[in-house]
C-alpha cells in the first residue's frame, strides 16, 4: 500500500475522461489540472503554433460569454482558470474555493467545448505574441538554446526548435479558420486526464464532471513517436552573434538516444544531477563559487518524454571576458566526470535531494496535482508515484558510471554560444 494508492480515486465519469481525485485536510481549498493530447506535434504539417494559438484563445470568450464576464466571474470567486500548450498537450489548470467549484467547472467547460475565437481577440494575441518573439531575438539563452536544439534534431522532430523569425511567420500566417478547425479536430476526450486535489468528494466531482462533459464529441487521438531520431553524435559548433550583450550563453552537449522508459534513464539521470543539478553539484561548486567563471551554470537532461530520443545539456552564462576561460572550465569537469564518474558520496546526497523535493512537492494542493496529472499524461499508474522513491534510492554507482560511458561521448560535444563574442576568441 502507498499514500497515493490510498488517497487517489480513479474513474471514467465519461469515456475518454479519466478523473483523479484526491481529498486532503486542507479546509475549503481545491486545485486542478487537466490535459489531452493535442500539443505543438499535432499542428499541421507547415505551422506549428496553430495548437499554441488555439490554446491561447481558450480565454478570450465562449459562445455565451467575453472574456470579461469570464473575468469577472472568476474575480468574484476568487478562482483562476488558465489554458497552455505543450509540445504535446493542451493543459488546463485552475483553483478556487469549495462552494464555487461547481461554478469554475461549468466555466472550463464552456470554454473547452465552446470557445467564440473572435477575431478582434486573435489580432490582439498575435501582436502580443510577436512582440515577445521580437524581444527573445535579444535573449541569449533562449536563442543558444534555439540553435543547440537546431544542431541536435532534424525538422518535425518533436525536440527540434523553430528560429525566432520563423515562429513569428507561422504566427503571421494563421487565421480564425486554422484555429477553429483545429479545435473542432483536435479537442475533446479520448485520452483527457483531470486531476483534483482539496476539499473534494470524489462522487461529487465525478458527476458534476458527467454533468458538464457528457456528450463532448469523444476523439482517438493518439501520442505517437514519429520514428524520427537525432542527428548523428557529432563534434559541432556555431556562433550565433548577438550585439550590445553584456554577458555570451553557452549550451553544449549531445543526443542520447533514449526516452524517460528506458531502463538506463534513471542512472544518467542522476549522473548529470551530479554534474549540474542543482547548487552543490560540481558545476556550480567549481566553476561558479570556486574559479568565479560564471553567473549561473547547470546540466539536465530533457526530450525524454512520451517516447523521444532525449538530449542531456550543460549551460552556462559568461561574461564576454571570461567566455574562454569559462568554456575550459567547464570542459574540465565534464572530462572529469566522464574519466572518473561519480563518487558513491556525491550519488547518496543526491538520492537524498531527489526523494526530499518530491515529498516536499506533496506539501501543497498544487503539487500533488502536479504530480498526479503529470504522471497519468505517462500513462502510469498512480502506484508509480508511490514507487519512485524507491527507485531513486535503487540506483546504484555502477549504473550511474556506467551511463555516463554508454551515453556520453566528450569528443562529440555539439557546442552553441550566443552573444556578443569576439570572433578572435573562438576556439
């Protein structure tokens, strides 16, 4: 038996809906959150921010309601209802007090099934999205960032990044007719998972979901990997100038060629935890607070989910001066933790960070949402969540070194800065 086995009720209040209902002892207080499949992968072939636009119109106005009777309703509520788009899903998430739960689902209701898309609100959207695009053209991380992704993936791989200038152009090209259609095709249940945590009844919510989503055109969408892989691994390198910036970033690193399924992942997870997760791993206490190099620095792992060939990446931000010496420093560690792996000491500490984030992350309604919603996107059971603990702890060194040899190649390094550099000094 676990805690969340116990306290999660799981059920299918309509087909395609799944629920997941948490009751705490938090008085009056509920949270929840919500996804379907129907992200950026599901745009039409030819532009990608079709799924974005839709999503961001969620809140502009129903059928029955503008988005200032929208407003206004959850204002005098005190609730909160905000919809995203990820690369994969669309996600809604709100809260609000107990007695108006009834109100705020009806309200996520109309807005998922019957959204107006005004045209006058998609004009307002895309100025201020483009307006954002623009600024970002000045952001350094983002565009390294932008061009390592670039370097490691081939188009319509899902972890493959647009340049600013073409986002902008997809933005420019889409109408009210893409978004509706979108919509029409794309939302619905099917695979919609909603998870609820607070002062809930699990037969209460289950019938009011019955009551609001009853008869929403179910859809079989379905989460694919493409068959498409990374690049080969392979040394490479790119500039991307930037004028007038008082500090360069830096993304280096490469494809790894497993998903978040795979049974390796965990060990290289924790090896690049090591080398950059958090403050007291070796790249923050070597080349931050010891040689000074550096602002910030760190390393992670990404594009694993849903059956992708991730990538692990090391960051940094320099100031132009110390680019070089920051570079090298950084190349130090990795050398290091690749010829030596890690210590038996440094994998406890961090076993020890892991599993204590995680059960600090069930200290608050928003967290167990969180974890519970990000889970069922996996198509997990909720014993999972009861279980990872243990697989953190289960680690062993020798799978963590020898992760780090299987899936790490120093020699191979894709390497990305951008800023205002010195040509001369690229090395």
């Amino acid at each position: 038996m676990g805690f969340f086995k116990d306290q999660v009720q799981t059920k299918e209040p309509v087909p395609g809906f799944t629920s997941y209902v948490m009751s705490t002892s938090v008085k009056d207080v509920i949270t929840f959150a919500g996804s379907f499949v129907g992200g950026t992968v599901f745009s039409p072939a030819g532009n990608q921010k079709i799924a974005s636009l839709t999503a961001a119109m969620l809140d502009k106005g129903t059928k029955s309601k503008d988005k200032y009777v929208i407003s206004d309703m959850l204002e005098s509520a005190g609730a909160e209802l905000s919809f995203s788009s990820t690369r994969h899903h669309v996600q809604f998430a709100g809260h609000c007090l107990k007695n108006d739960l009834e109100t705020v689902i009806k309200l996520l209701g109309e807005q998922l099934q019957t959204p107006a898309f005004p045209g006058k609100e998609l004009k307002i959207l895309k100025t201020r999205l483009i307006g954002n695009l623009e600024r970002t053209k000045e952001d350094t991380k983002k565009q390294a960032l932008i061009g390592f992704l670039r370097n490691l993936y081939p188009e319509n791989h899902p972890n493959h990044r647009l340049t600013t200038d073409k986002a902008i152009d997809q933005i420019l090209g889409t109408g009210m007719k893409d978004i509706s259609t979108f919509h029409q095709k794309i939302y619905g249940p099917g695979n919609l998972n909603f998870a609820i945590v607070g002062d809930v009844i699990s037969d209460k919510v289950n019938d009011l979901i019955y009551e609001v989503f009853h008869g929403w055109d179910e859809k079989n969408i379905k989460l694919e990997t493409n068959g498409l892989n990374a690049f080969p691994v392979e040394k490479k390198e790119e500039q991307i100038h930037i004028p007038d910036k008082t500090s360069a970033d830096m993304y280096l690193g490469q494809s790894v060629g497993i998903d978040r399924d795979h049974e390796d992942y965990y060990p290289l997870m924790m090896a690049i935890y090591i080398l950059g997760g958090n403050f007291s791993a070796r790249l923050m206490q070597n080349v931050r607070d010891k040689q000074g190099l550096t602002y910030g620095i760190g390393s992670s792992i990404g594009g694993v989910s849903f059956g992708n060939d991730g990538y692990w990446s090391t960051w940094g931000t320099f100031a132009p001066d110390l680019l070089d010496a920051g570079k090298e420093a950084t190349m130090e560690q990795v050398s290091d933790w690749y010829n030596n792996g890690a210590t038996l000491q440094e994998l406890e500490n961090k076993k020890t960070t892991l599993t204590g984030s995680f059960k600090v992350g069930m200290d608050s309604t928003g967290g167990l949402t969180a974890k519970i919603l990000s889970n069922a996107e996996k198509n997990r059971s909720v014993e999972y969540l009861d279980q990872y603990p243990e697989i953190i702890r289960g680690i062993t060194l020798k799978q963590v070194n020898n992760a780090i040899k299987h899936y790490i190649d120093p020699k191979k390094l894709t390497l990305v800065i951008a800023g205002t550099i010195d040509k001369a000094s690229w090395t």
